[in-house]
C-alpha cells in the first residue's frame, strides 16, 4: 500500500486541504509545533483503520462544524483504490467508510454496507489496525510501545504481524475439532463397552438362572400328578358321604317346616290380639266424642255474635282510618305554614338590617352635604378667603376654582344623600310589606293548628274494638272438629263388627297351636333330623377334603405354570443377551482406535498451536529481526545493540515470553536503564525492523512509512536517522517524518511545509 493523495474536510484543525504525494519517496513534514502536522498522520491512520481504537472519533472534527471528511488515494497491487471515511457529531455519533477502486477511468465501489467494507479494507491491506500502528505508522512519543508491552504479549505482536494465528490457527483448530470429535466418540465407545460388559456379566448369571429355574419346573410337575391323584381319592369319599346325607337332609327340611308353621301361628295370635286392643281402644272413645257433639249448638251461637261484632268493628274501623288521614294531613298543612311563616321571619330580620344599613349610610351622606354646604358659605362669606384644604389665601381665579370645586362637591354629596334616603326608604317598605305578611303567616298558623286540634278529637271520640279474632278462630276450629264426629262414629260402629271378628280369629289361630296332633308331628321330625348329625358330619369332611385337595393342586399348578414362565422368560433374555459378546469384542476395538484417533489428533494441535510450528517461525524470525534492528543502530555512533531471550518455559516446555536486552558497549542490562535519547535509537530501530518485517511478511502490501516528530535525539542522532530512513526508502516507497528540526529537514530530499494561519486553520503545501 502507497499513499497517493490525502484529503480533507474540516478535520481537527483543517478546514480544506489536498495533499498530492504521488511524487514524493523520502519526505519531511515540517512545520511549527501546533501547525497541524500530526494531524496528517492522524488523518491516514483515521482513514485506513478508522481509528477504532481511540475511545472519543469527535475529536477529530473541527471545532464549530459537525462532520469530518478524510479520502485517502492509495495503490497497492497494480490496483489505486480511494478510502473515504466520515465522523459525523450529530445525535449519539455516526461514522461511515466508503472503498472505491479505480476501472477505466471510473470509480467502482467496493464493499457491501459498514462491515463488509472494512472486511474489504482488511483484505486489500493485508494487515490490521494494531499491526499498521504497531510498525508502519509511529505516532508521536510512540516508538517504545513495542517496549511498553510486556514479555508475552511481545510474542503474540510479532505473532500478528506474521499472520501466525490466520495463517495456523485454522489448521489448529481443525485438529482440535477433531480431537473433540474423536474424545466424544470415544467416550461413547467406552459406554458402550461398560453396557455391553453388563450385558455379558449379565448373560452368565441368566445362563446359571436358567438351569435353576429348569430343574424346578420339573419338581413341580411331580407334585401336580402328586395332588392329582389326591383329589381324585377325595371325590370317591365324597360321593359316598353324599348318598349317606341324602335322608338326613328330607328330615331337616321337614323339621324346618313343621317349625316355621308353628312359628307362623305364634306370630299370627300376637298380631291379632295387638289388633283387637287397638279396636277395644277405638270403640271407647264413642261416649266421649258423642257428648262433644251435644255442645255444638252453643259454639255456632257464640259465633253469630262474635261476627255482628266484627261488622261494627269494620265500620268503626273505616271512620277509624279517615280520622287518621284527617290528622296527618292537618299535621302536613301545619308544618308547612310553621316553615312559611319561618322563613317570612328570616327576611323580616334581612330587611330589618338592610333597612339599618341603608339609614346609616343616609345620615352619612347628609353630614357629608351639610360639611361640604358649610365650608362652601365660609369660603364665599369670608373677607379674606382661604383654601379649605391647605389654608393658604386665595383670590381671583383660584377663588372661583376653589368655590367651584366646593360646590360640585357640595352637589355631589347632596345626591349621594338623596340616593342613600330613597334606598332606605325603599328597604322600609319592603320591611312593612315582610311585616303583614308575617302577621297573615300567624294567622293561618293558628287556624291549621285548630283543625288538627279537631281531627285528634274525632279520633279519640270512636269506640274500642269488641270483635276477639283469635278467640273467633279457635271457635271455628272447634266447630269444624264436631262437624267430623259423625264421620268418626260410623266408622267406631264398623270397627265394632271388625272387633268381633278378629276375637273369632284369635281363637282359632290359639286352637290351631294348642292342636297335639302338631306337637306330636315336631317331635318325631327332630328325633329324625337329630338322628341324621352324623351322616352330615361325615359329608362335611369329606367335602373340606374335597376343596383342600382342589386348593393343594391349584396352587401346585399355579407354580408349575410360573416356573413355566420363568424359564420362558429366561430364554427370551439370554436370546436377546447373546449378541453382546460379538458386540463387546467390536466395540472394544472401536475404543482403542479412536484412542489412537484422539492422540494423534492432540499431537498435530499441539504442534500447529502457538508453541509448535509458529514457535519455531518466530524464533527464525527473531534471529533476522534481531540482525535488521542490530543492523540499524549500527547506523548510528556509539556501539549500542540488542538481543532477544525467549528461553524461559512453562511447566510443559512452551516458551511464553520475549525479554529484550541492549549492549551499551560495555555490559548488557534493560531498555529501561538508557537514557532518552538512547532510548529513542533503540526504540525507533525496532518499530524500524518491525517495519521491515511487516514489509517482507507474505500477504502484507504496506509500502509506506511514517514516523512522527523524533525526541530526545541530539543533532549526531538526527543525522544517524536521516541516513536510517534513507535506507528504509529502498523498502518503502513512500517514507515521511513529521519533524520541526531544520537538520532534519533539510537532510530529506522532499518536503511537505504546514503552517497555521491567523485564522486558526491549517494549510499544507508540498515544497519539492
């Protein structure tokens, strides 16, 4: 990459600048301190990476304006592509890159959108923004960064700038993915042999189960024929004891129903005398509800009179209620006129007060004429007349103001008394009018309260009630209970011919059970059914040794058919189990090559990791770089050099850091002892070689070669890194230090002159 031209827009302090570098190889960028050359070297850093890594981009736009612009013009690979970024304050901050290539004449646009642009950046370059700014680009008080960094991450920079990592890391990681792979298949393998080893162990013990659960199958075999023929011995017995208890059983029957009939009858007797008591008590009560019947007359009697009372009562009643309306609506008309003749009392004492406010004011006003007459006599009566307000003489014009003024105050006041006389007035009719109105309120008050007064009296004049209604009711009840008693001795009377018959009834039902052809019967039926125990006792035994023989052989082919079943079962599993074996051997095998599959493949990702291949290309690296930043502080006086130890190792043998030793002529000891200016020399020396190297890495297209404002070198150190970046030139193609010494200046075949005008604005100008 060869910048071409620069470009801007109201970046930091340039307003519009262009800046053609298409001619220039050896540079100078000078200017006064604060003339604005730094922020050229900004400006190209900005535009090539975009300057990610600074934390506020607004500071790159120029005080008063909102957006920067910076277009960078660069060839690299035959091919000139302009670099377009843009910083924009506006809102939360917005930032936008452009890539264009050129074609015929025309700009091609390169890039899809932010991301793919930078990618495209990326790509075009060869190299990052930590790497550009790490060698190509050194900024101001920069050059030591390098030494700034500590041993390890000094291994992981050059790493970066060789493209170790894009370059093995994918390599690194194929291994690594398939070592996992080969890992996870592998303990998949090992799992499966653990379950296959189960599965075998698991087989031997089926093979031993089978044999035990076979040799017991065939002693329960032998026991069901045993029970078999026990069962059969048993049904012979009970064949026989059944015939025996065939008589047995008609003399138990016959015994249970001469019984029950004798029960039957027992029964029967108890019904019917229970029955016959209850008709006994029934047919007693006819004497009772037939002298409740004589009193009937006297209750319908008592009842005609309690109803002609409850007429009278109904009337009274009737009159009773109108009394009552007459009242509540005296009471309504009485409450009403109390509130009237209230609220005409209320604006009687209103207009009492009004009236006195209104007087009050009248007489104010009438003191106010009579004072303003008076004064106005004085003042026209007086020999030598004076102003009533401040006392002083007055004659002539002012007289006849003054006397003026008195008179229209005199007018004044006498309307306002006038005013103030008929408003009272006023008010003092109104009071007589609330007056009568008040004293007719009174009036109908009274006559209201009269007519209530006459209402309760008509009220209080009505007679009691005579009519008892509850007593009225428990008549009419009574009279409806003797209404039923006719009913109810007509059916004492058929109760009385149903008592006869049930007493005919009980007798025969006592006759049938006292009967000795009966008894005689039951007797002979027990001595049958007594006799009869034995030949029962026998059947029953053999019939509970019937079902204990049937029980035995269920339960004995119950066993069979489970020992049956278990070695069916058993079968079934050592079948299933049996393939494990061939299983196991295969799989075993499975294990250890994928063993082998996993050592292999760590091997080849350790070799390709940061400590294997690239560790190796680093140290040859190390060994050139060492001999270019030697080569380079040859250039200047004095006998300073440099050499890199990266010996010290981790537990497993991996080198992980980069210490840096310099030679002062004398002894070897840490960058940090030198003084500034010796510090610079070694300093600028590496980010020199770093340089070089960025150069000459594979993929990397960076052919310029910045260097901004050397300290702490005196006038001999000046001239020993002009000569320095005179040889740098033979690799870039463009070299440009940003300096304000003349020595050096002047020791650059080229210049680029900046300055900064009364304006505040930069200006730069190539010179040569």
């Amino acid at each position: 990459m060869r910048v071409e031209s620069l470009t801007l827009k109201d970046f930091k302090s340039y307003q519009d600048a262009s800046i053609d570098l298409s001619g220039l190889q050896l540079a100078s960028v000078v200017g006064a301190n604060g003339a604005g050359k730094s922020s050229l070297l900004e400006a190209i850093a900005f535009a090539l990476t975009g300057a990610r890594s600074m934390r506020n981009l607004d500071q790159f736009i120029r005080t008063g304006t909102e957006e920067c612009r910076v277009a960078l013009n660069f060839s690299t690979g035959g091919e000139t592509y302009r670099l377009t970024r843009t910083r924009s304050s506006r809102g939360s901050g917005k930032s936008t890159v452009e890539l264009a290539r050129q074609a015929d004449g025309l700009w091609v646009a390169e890039g899809d959108g932010t991301r793919d642009t930078e990618a495209r950046v990326r790509q075009i370059l060869g190299v990052d923004e930590d790497t550009l700014l790490g060698t190509a680009i050194v900024s101001q008080g920069d050059a030591g960064s390098f030494f700034a960094l500590r041993p390890a991450q000094r291994l992981e920079a050059l790493g970066a700038i060789l493209k170790l990592d894009e370059q093995y890391g994918p390599i690194e990681s194929h291994f690594k993915a398939a070592a996992a792979e080969a890992k996870a298949e592998l303990e998949t393998a090992r799992r499966d042999v653990e379950r296959l080893e189960a599965d075998v162990e698991r087989l031997t013990e089926k093979d031993v189960d089978l044999d035990f659960a076979v040799g017991e199958r065939a002693t329960y075999a032998v026991r069901v024929e045993k029970y078999e023929r026990v069962l059969q011995e048993a049904g012979f017995a009970l064949e026989a004891a059944r015939r025996g208890a065939a008589d047995s059983e008609r003399a138990e029957a016959e015994l249970t129903r001469l019984t029950d009939h004798r029960a039957s009858l027992e029964t029967r007797v108890h019904s019917l005398a229970q029955e016959r008591d209850r008709l006994e008590i029934r047919v007693s009560d006819r004497a009772d509800l037939e002298q409740q019947l004589a009193d009937r007359d006297v209750i319908v009697e008592w009842l005609a009179d309690s109803a002609c009372a409850r007429e009278v009562d109904q009337a009274v009643e009737a009159d009773r209620r109108l009394a009552e309306l007459a009242i509540a609506t005296a009471r309504t008309r009485l409450d009403e006129a109390t509130e009237e003749y209230r609220q005409t009392e209320r604006r009687m004492t209103a207009l009492a007060r009004e009236h006195a406010d209104a007087t009050s004011v009248a007489d104010r006003s009438g003191l106010e004429a009579d004072d303003a007459e008076r004064r106005l006599v004085v003042v026209k009566n007086a020999d030598t007349p004076t102003c009533d307000r401040c006392g002083q003489d007055v004659g002539g014009e002012s007289l006849r103001q003054t006397v003026a003024g008195l008179f229209a105050e005199w007018q004044t006041a006498r309307a306002r008394h006038a005013a103030a006389e008929q408003a009272a007035l006023e008010k003092l009719e109104s009071l007589q009018d609330a007056q009568a109105e008040l004293k007719a309120t009174s009036a109908t008050g009274t006559e209201r309260r009269h007519e209530l007064e006459a209402a309760e009296a008509a009220l209080g004049s009505l007679p009691a009630p005579a009519h008892d209604a509850i007593a009225h009711q428990r008549q009419e009840s009574c009279l409806r209970d003797l209404d039923a008693i006719p009913a109810r001795l007509a059916e004492i009377a058929a109760l009385g011919e149903r008592l006869v018959d049930v007493q005919r009834d009980v007798t025969e039902a006592r006759d049938a059970l006292e009967d000795p052809a009966l008894t005689d019967t039951l007797t002979k039926a027990r001595e049958a059914a007594s006799g009869a125990q034995a030949a029962l006792g026998d059947l029953r035994t053999a019939e509970q040794a019937v079902h204990g023989a049937e029980a035995t052989l269920k339960s004995a082919r119950a066993t069979h058919a489970e020992a049956d079943r278990a070695v069916a079962r058993l079968e079934g599993e050592i079948s299933q189990l049996a393939p494990s074996r061939d299983a196991l051997a295969e799989t075993t095998g499975t294990a250890k090559r994928l063993e082998q599959d996993q050592a292999d493949a760590e091997l080849l990702r350790k070799a390709f990791s940061k400590w294997g291949v690239p560790a190796l290309i680093v140290g040859n690296v190390l060994l050139a770089l060492e001999k270019e930043v030697n080569e380079l502080l040859a250039l200047y006086e004095g006998s300073l050099a440099l050499r890199f130890e990266s010996e010290r190792e981790t537990r497993d043998g991996a080198r992980e850091s980069l210490e840096i030793i310099v030679y002062d002529g004398e002894d070897w000891r840490p960058f940090e002892t030198f003084s500034g200016g010796e510090r610079y020399r070694v300093a600028s020396a590496m980010r020199l070689g770093l340089a070089q190297l960025l150069s000459h890495r594979s993929g990397a297209r960076v052919e310029t070669l910045i260097v901004d404002e050397p300290e702490g070198l005196d006038a001999p150190g000046r001239a020993h890194l002009a000569r320095i970046l005179e040889r740098m030139g033979e690799t870039f193609g463009v070299v440009l230090l940003l300096t304000h010494y003349d020595d050096l200046k002047d020791a650059m075949p080229q210049q680029i002159v900046v300055s900064r005008g009364e304006d505040g604005l930069s200006r730069a100008e190539v010179a040569a």
